[in-house]
C-alpha cells in the first residue's frame, strides 16, 4: 500500500514532534480522525500527561484527549526511534527570536537531525513551525537529501503553517482552513490529501513552501502594523481629548473598507510580537528593509513603557509617587481568557514597575504563580481588601472572569488599558487612549 492509499483509508501512523500549544491539538484532532498517532517531546511532564490522558492546553477538550488516549489512537514518547514506524512526520517546534530579533531556527535543526537516522522512503514530512521563506528548503531539504532521499521522490516534503488561535471560541484547528506549499507538485499533494482527511476547514495548495512560508509572515504582519497604527492613534486621542474606542465603534460601522483594531498595553503571544522579524531578518539578505515592519515594533515595544509612564502621572495627580506605590495588575497572560504567558506585556510592565520601587501584586484566574526571575509572584483573591489596599489597579488584561463593577466600586483609582470598564461612568477610572477633553 502506498503512501497515498494509507492517508486515504486513514491507517497511516503519524508522529508530531512537539506537543505544545500547536502540536497536541493537532496531534488530537489526527487521532479523532482515526489515525493512529504518536506524540514526540522532550518534556517529560507533557509526555506522562499525554499518556494518562490529562489535558494542559486549554483550547482541547478534555474529554477529547481522554478518548483518543484511551482508544490507543494517540500516546506520547520521548525517543526519536519511533520515526522509524511511521508514514507522516509533522513537526511543530518553537521557533524563537535571538535578543537581537533574529530567527532561531536550533529547535527545527535539532529535531530534523534526530530524526534523519530514522526516515525511510514514503514518509511525508510537514513543517508547520512558523519561520522565515526558504526555511524547509534551505534548512530541512539539504538534511534529508544529504540521507540519500530524494524529495518528491522517496519522500515528500511540504511546509503547512500554524493558525493557532488560543482561546478562539470558534476557529479551533479542526475548522481553520489550511495552506500547504510542498517542495514539488507531488509533495503539495500528498500533503494536502493529509489534511483533508482531518479537518474541516478547506486545504488551500500553493505553489511552494516559501509562499506557505510567507502566507503565515503576511497574516501577522497586517496584524502587528494595523495594531501599532491604532494604539499609535489611542495616545495621540489622550492628547485630544478623544476617545479613541468610540473612534473605533464608529469606524467599524462602516460595512467595507475598514477592519477593526484595539489598541493595548503591548503585544503578547508567541506570534504577532515576533514572527514579522522572520521576515525583516531574512529581507536583508536581498538588501531590502522592511519599514513597515520595523516602525510596527518600535510603537508596539514602546506601549508597556507608555503605560508605567502614565500610571506615575494619575498616581502623581493624587499626591503619590509611583515608588512605594502599592500597585495591583489585574491580569498577566497575553490575551484574555487563556493561561498563556509568553511575551505578555504584563510582566514587562511588572518589571518595570519593580524597577520603579512600586509594591506589585497581581491577579488573573487563569495564572494561580508566576515564577520568571525578579517576578516570583502568587495571585491575589480579588475582593475588597486587595482592592481597596491598592493605590492604583491596573487592567491589563480584560478576563471576563473578572467583575469590573466590583474592581471600580472598591479601588481608589483604576488605569484601564483593555476598555474592560466599557460602560461604567465612574470618576475613579481612566482609560488608555482616551484624553480630558
């Protein structure tokens, strides 16, 4: 049995290396959709988690997982070896910035180069980590062809990029439509017939893996300039004496021609902040600067500086110094409503403000601790004697766990970056983008 007719009939056993925010939920929906799968990761935890069937990313069901594990569709290991006993390779590894903003592309080296002992002729192998145009053909195409595979040949190669939405209550990876690029005709097409056994969304074949590559740079460039744009517009409305949320409901009610975008505290999420730099990184190669791109971070990267900035001014107005400040931070993941941490504005806005002197303290239903260097904080119960203990009760994230009435009713002065308080007409709060008129 071919390739092909082993995708089609769904017996083909799959490995995901990386069982993280991207890779176990695709691991699970491969395995709901009855093929049999395997789970690769260093992490010894993620593997027994996998193993007993205990969930740790919020966007899968529990049951969900329970139910493949138990059915023996879906388990987890550490050794490489597995490579060997199966037809689909995908690979989901993190895929970081370097503190000079550049691509850091180890992770996707390193799991290749363990597992090139183990491929073997008619595996299809699928990179879904986001990263630069020319990564699966420049990085992992040399690697197996140095094997003696031939590509589109012996194996297949094709690049499918993430689109994870943590905590999207509607597009989960089961129904988002996919886009595959493979690095011949017949890898884009039998990495296609793969995912058109497992999801609902529409695969959309593209010509190569550096358009797929790019496809996913595109998405999240048009978010992180469009987001600067708007929070550039919400500090220059504080100077108006503009709202800038009304500017935004009023525009949005134009039916074309216009989307909507918020501004905030900061970018957040292993996403928007970084994957645009990919591509900065790589234009250089071609003696090409990304402009857009650049401007983008800098206004983004200035917002947390922006919100430490203008809460020492309203604690200034009420005749207190930012230093000695008891300071509460209502919220610390990224986006609201998920437990996911990396790159939160937050924490550089509770770094900032320790390094300021303020007396920090936080609280978000989804974080219970938060252990990463000078920040080694538990979260606060929130009623009214922490409230009310507070100079000042900073919203920088808006869970809807959180009773808004209840923060704006106890605290003395309440800075809200995320329009959480949209609604409540209380002297005590000020909103970020919206200036004294």
């Amino acid at each position: 049995m071919d390739l092909f007719d082993k995708i089609r009939s769904r017996s083909a056993r799959v490995a995901v290396i990386g069982l993280g925010y991207v890779g176990l939920p695709l691991a699970v929906e491969k395995a709901k959709a009855g093929f049999t799968v395997v789970g690769l990761d260093r992490n010894p935890n993620r593997v027994m988690m996998v193993n007993h069937g205990e969930n740790y990313i919020p966007d899968i069901l529990a049951s969900d997982l329970a139910h493949v594990v138990e059915a023996g569709k879906l388990s987890a290991v550490q050794d490489f070896e597995v490579i060997n006993d199966v037809d689909v390779v995908t690979i989901c590894v993190p895929t970081p910035l370097d503190k000079n903003k550049q691509p850091d592309t180890s992770y996707i080296e390193g799991v290749v180069d363990q597992s090139l002992p183990h491929l073997h002729p008619g595996q299809l192998i699928v990179l879904e980590s986001t990263t630069y145009p020319g990564t699966t053909e420049e990085v992992i195409k040399p690697r197996i062809e140095a094997r003696g595979l031939q590509i589109g040949r012996d194996v297949f190669l094709a690049f499918s990029p993430e689109r994870v939405d943590p905590g999207n209550a509607h597009y989960k990876t089961k129904n988002t439509p996919k886009v595959v690029g493979g690095v011949t005709p017949k890898c884009t097409e039998v990495a296609t017939a793969l995912y058109e056994q497992i999801l609902e969304g529409e695969v959309f074949p593209v010509s190569s893996p550096r358009v797929a590559e790019m496809t996913k740079l595109l998405e999240n460039i048009f978010r992180i300039v469009n987001i600067s744009l708007v929070n550039e517009l919400a500090l220059l409305c504080e100077k108006m004496g503009i709202d800038i949320w009304e500017v935004i409901a009023a525009a949005k009610t134009k039916p074309f021609g216009f989307m909507p975008f918020y501004p905030g505290p900061g970018l957040g999420g292993h996403c928007i902040p970084l994957d645009p730099f990919y591509l900065s990184w790589k234009a250089k190669e071609y003696d090409f600067t990304t402009r857009f791109i650049e401007l983008a971070g800098q206004v983004n990267d200035a917002m947390p500086y922006h919100i430490v900035e203008r809460a020492m001014e309203l604690l200034n107005e009420h005749g207190k110094p930012l230093k000695g400040a008891r300071v509460l931070l209502l919220g610390m993941a990224y986006k609201k409503d998920i437990d996911d941490l990396r790159e939160s504005p937050a924490l550089k806005i509770a770094r900032l403000l320790l390094d300021r002197g303020a007396l920090l303290s936080y609280h978000d239903p989804h974080i219970p601790e938060i252990h990463q260097g000078e920040l080694q904080l538990a979260s606060l119960p929130l009623d009214e004697q922490a409230l009310k203990a507070a100079d000042l009760v900073i919203i920088t994230t808006s869970h809807t766990a959180v009773d808004y009435n209840k923060v704006v009713e106890n605290a003395s002065l309440v800075f809200d970056t995320r329009n959480a308080t949209q609604g409540i007409d209380a002297p005590n709060v000020v909103r970020l983008g919206v200036g004294t008129p």
